[in-house]
C-alpha cells in the first residue's frame, strides 16, 4: 500500500503506525469472512482478520478465548435448560455476521406503554422484551394489548468489545462534561453493575445498559435463551404468567453450568470470549476515505461519534492502555423522532446511545431497528441533538457526500 502524506493523519489516529498498515495485507480488503469452530485445528491467532483473538494475548487469555468461543457456539436445548421462553439457541445465531462475534439483521421486540408520558414496561405482563419463542406452544409469549409501543432492536457486534469496557468511567464522563459544538449534550447513563454493585457508566447496548461483558453475558443468557445464572437467577414467567412457569419450567435454578477444570461457567465463557475479540481490521485508507473523514469531522458528525477513546491501565496486556477506534462518545443522547419510546437503565425514551461506527462496512441494514438500509438514509433519519450535522451533510455537494459515504464504507 502507498500511503501519501495527507492521509497520515487519519492513520495516527486509528492507532495504526505506518508499517503495521504496511504489514497487514488484509487491511480493508473487503468482507473477511472466516468461518471459526473450535474444533477445526490449532487455537487461532492474531492475523488481523475479524474474529481473530486481540493480538498480544497470553497462552492462558488464548485458550479462555477459545473455550468462550465454544460456549458462544453452544446450542442450548430444553434439556438443557433453555427457555421455557427465548428468543434464540445460541449467542452465535444472533451474533454471526459476517462471522461468530458479528451484528446480524435478527431483531428482538421490546414493547411497553405510554402512560401520559410515562413509560410503562408492562413488567407483569413480561415486559419490556419479548420471547418470541417457547419450548411449549401453551406458554409462547404474546405482545399485551394494552402495550402502545412495540419496537424492534438489531444485534449489535461484539468485535473490540474488551476494549471497550475497559475504558475508564471518567473518560466517558468527561467527554459529557466538555464542550460541545451545535448544543449537542450528552450524558453517561450512571448504572448499578449486577456483578459487582457498583454504580457505572453503561456502554454496551442500544441504551447504553450494561456496563460489563459478564453482566450482558448474564442478562443475554437469561432474556434471550432462558438460561439464569449468580447474577440472573430468577427464570422469565411467560407474559408474567407464573402458574404457567411453574408449569413448565422444571430446571433447578441457577442453570448455568460451573465448568469443575477452569470453576468458571457459562456466562464466565462467554464473557472471556467477548473480552478477548479483537476489534475490526484497520480501514484502506484512501485519498478519498482522508477527504471523507475530514467532512465528517467538518460537518459535526465527530461531535459525538468520537474517534478514539483509550482504555485505562489493565492487568491484561491486550487492553491496558490501547487506543480505541470506535467512533462513539458512548453518550446518550436526545435523538428526537431517531427513538425507540423505550426507557431502559437510565435511558430515557428518546435517549439513544451513539452507536459506534468501526466495523460498520460488515453490517446493514443500520440505525436500532435497522430501519435505514442505506447510509445516506441512516444520516438522514438522525434527529434531535444531531439536526446541525445531518443538516450540513445534506447541503454538501454530491461528491462530498460521497466521500463521507466512503469514509464510513472504510471502517
Ligand atoms: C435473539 C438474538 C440474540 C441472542 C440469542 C443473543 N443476542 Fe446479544 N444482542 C442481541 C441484540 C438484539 C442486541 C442489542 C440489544 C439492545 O441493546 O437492546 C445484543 C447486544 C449484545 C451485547 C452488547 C454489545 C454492544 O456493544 O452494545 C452483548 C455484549 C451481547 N449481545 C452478548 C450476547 C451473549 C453473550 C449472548 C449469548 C448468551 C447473546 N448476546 C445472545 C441479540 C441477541
Ligand atoms: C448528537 C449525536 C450524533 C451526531 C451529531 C451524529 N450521530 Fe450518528 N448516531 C448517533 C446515535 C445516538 C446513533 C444511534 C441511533 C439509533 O439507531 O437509535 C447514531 C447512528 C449512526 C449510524 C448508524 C450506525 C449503526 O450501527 O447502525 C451512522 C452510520 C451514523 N450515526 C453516522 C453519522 C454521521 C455521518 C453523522 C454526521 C452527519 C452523525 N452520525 C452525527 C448520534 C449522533
């Protein structure tokens, strides 16, 4: 790859020095797309390609990368405590484009009711998300009739997912505290960490709900397959129905299986797996893709899609101290009409958190329930906080808007 002088700067920032660009063949070369299985070969390595363990592992982060990636995999079955309501068997059938670890166009329903403003999740009638599945057609979930609002929620992916949670709170918090262009706000969603009680900054989900992998694998293995675990003990009761639970629920609580070799268990797995994927492969930067990525910053886009965050000192060397090319401020906030009316954690209904822009060549359709198939459509449904950006991205010419498109094509 020839790398012109204009073009150094964005390389800077995505943390990539000059020579490893050079010495990744694959950089930017379209859709890697690698089948993983734990059982085809040798553990996988850092070669830069999505799915890949974060480079600089030790021998011992590897093989908990690989055993979590088999719990990942792992289908669960009714005999093996799944349901009686779920959405789905395994992480990896949500989690799995363009490979394990990825977004997908699956959606889950979250539902709820507007009370004069008020949200209501509907909690006794099993709100606010929905088990679309059973293990029995007798205790298969239905959306209420008196719920107002029923929406949908893509898969997020998961790749970069350690780095991330291993950004400090205060960083975070500071970048709500600094000044921002165009009235833009924004504010850390304060939660209480299931894992540990603390009081966090959430970062992962659409609402900026949890603030660990351990607790989303906790609350994913519950809400999505019916699994409880230490932290999610208590077992979802079809639309509330406990009669009906106890009906046909007949696994001892908490289902999650403690591994007697390693004394972790399934969420402890699947958490490992999530902490060690490493992050996309760094964009082919292009004279193109360096003009994009200036209008992008130009036009206010880069006032909440932040691109580069660092994590805090860590114990494990894969995270301590690394830039994150994430593109997100990890904030919430006001997005107007591009809203799902859903308060969760400390979301409001009209609070989004920025979603993170890496990775975004390997997934469409975009936007929280994937309602924009294009990306010229995605900037367009931006509201809210983000009017002056879209506003300016719609009054350049069309070459510009083209180069900002190519821009987000690269990451
Ligand atoms: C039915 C499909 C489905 C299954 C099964 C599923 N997920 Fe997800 N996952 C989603 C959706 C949808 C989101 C976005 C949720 C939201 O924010 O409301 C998500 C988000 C996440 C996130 C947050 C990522 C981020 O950066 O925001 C994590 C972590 C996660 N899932 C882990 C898991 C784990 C671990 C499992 C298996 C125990 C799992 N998921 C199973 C659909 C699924
Ligand atoms: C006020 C903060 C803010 C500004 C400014 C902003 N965004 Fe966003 N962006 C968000 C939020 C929040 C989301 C998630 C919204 C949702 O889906 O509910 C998002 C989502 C996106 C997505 C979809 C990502 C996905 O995974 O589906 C793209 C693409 C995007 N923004 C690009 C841009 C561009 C380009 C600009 C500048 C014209 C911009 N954004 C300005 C907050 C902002």
């Amino acid at each position: 790859m020839k790398i012109s002088p204009t073009i150094l700067p964005l390389l800077a920032l995505m943390g990539v020095s000059v020579v490893v660009a050079q010495a990744l063949p694959h950089a930017g070369k379209g859709r890697a797309r690698r089948p993983i299985h734990r059982h085809e070969g040798p553990a996988p390595h850092a070669s830069g390609r999505l799915g890949d363990p974060l480079p600089d592992l030790t021998q011992s982060q590897l093989s908990a990368f690989t055993d979590g990636l088999g719990e990942f995999e792992s289908v669960e079955t009714a005999d093996s405590g799944l349901g009686p309501i779920f959405n789905n068997t395994s992480c990896a059938n949500c989690h799995t484009a363009p490979t394990i670890g990825g977004a997908s166009a699956q959606v889950v329903t979250r539902f709820g009711r507007n009370d004069n403003g008020v949200f209501d999740p509907l909690a006794a009638e099993g709100g606010s998300l929905l088990q679309s599945r059973a293990i029995n057609p007798a205790v298969l979930e239905r959306i209420p009739v008196d719920a107002t609002i029923v929406v949908q929620r893509q898969t997020t992916p998961l790749f970069g997912a350690g780095l991330i949670e291993a950004i400090r709170d205060q960083d975070i918090q500071a970048l709500a505290n600094r000044h921002k262009a165009d009235g833009v706000l924004g504010r850390a969603a304060m939660i209480t960490d299931v894992t540990t009680g603390d009081e966090r900054v959430g970062r992962f989900g659409w609402k900026a709900q949890q603030a660990t992998l351990l607790a989303f694998a906790g609350d994913a293995y519950l809400n999505e397959m019916g699994i409880t675990s230490r932290f999610f003990p208590t077992e979802n009761a079809p639309n509330g129905n406990q009669e009906l639970l106890a009906q046909y629920d007949h696994f001892a609580d908490p289902e999650d299986e403690v591994d007697p070799a390693t004394g972790k268990s399934d969420i402890d797995k699947a958490a490992d797996f999530m902490r060690f994927l490493a992050p996309p492969p760094p964009p082919h930067i292009t004279a193109e893709v360096q003009n994009g990525y200036g209008m992008f910053v130009r036009i206010g886009c880069a006032e909440c899609h932040v691109p580069t965050l660092m994590t805090g000192p860590n114990k494990i060397r894969a995270l301590d101290r690394k830039p994150v090319t994430l593109f997100s401020d990890l904030l919430l906030h006001d997005m107007g009409s591009l809203n799902d009316g859903i308060a969760q954690a400390d979301a409001l209904p009209t609070e989004m958190k920025t979603a993170p822009l890496w990775g975004l060549k390997f997934r469409a359709p975009y936007l929280h329930d994937g309602r924009a198939p294009t990306l010229p459509v995605a900037i367009n449904d931006h509201d809210g906080e983000a009017v002056p950006a879209r506003d300016r991205f719609n009054k350049l010419p069309a070459g510009q808007q083209k180069q900002v498109i190519d821009f987000l094509n690269s990451l």
